[in-house]
C-alpha cells in the first residue's frame, strides 16, 4: 500500500485541480415558469423541477 511522505502544498493540490473545472455550463429550461437556469440549481423565481421552494419577500418601508 502506497502511503505519502509529507503532506502536500496547498499550491500542489491546486496545480492537480486545476484542470477539474468545468468546461461547459449546461442549461435548463423550468417546466411551469419557462425560466432558462443551470442545471440542478433554483430558477430566480424559486422554481425547481417544476415546484415552488422559495418565496420572497417584499420589502416593506
């Protein structure tokens, strides 16, 4: 089994990362509010697969 020396630099695990990211941002399109979105995340309305999960407030002054 292959166990490390010493750990490694933040900066070296960085460099290793660095090319993890990703290329592509992939959209959705909300069934109900017909709001363009990225994927897996809340439309700003606060639909989510079709669903309401967030109200918003009004501000009151």
């Amino acid at each position: 089994m292959a166990v490390q020396k010493s750990k490694l630099t933040r900066s070296k695990r960085g460099m290793r990362r660095s090319h993890d990211k990703l290329k592509f941002i992939f959209l959705s399109k909300d069934p109900i509010s017909n709001e363009t979105h990225i994927r897996h995340c809340i439309t700003k309305s606060g639909f989510y697969k079709g669903k309401k999960y967030l109200k918003h407030k009004k501000n009151t002054k």
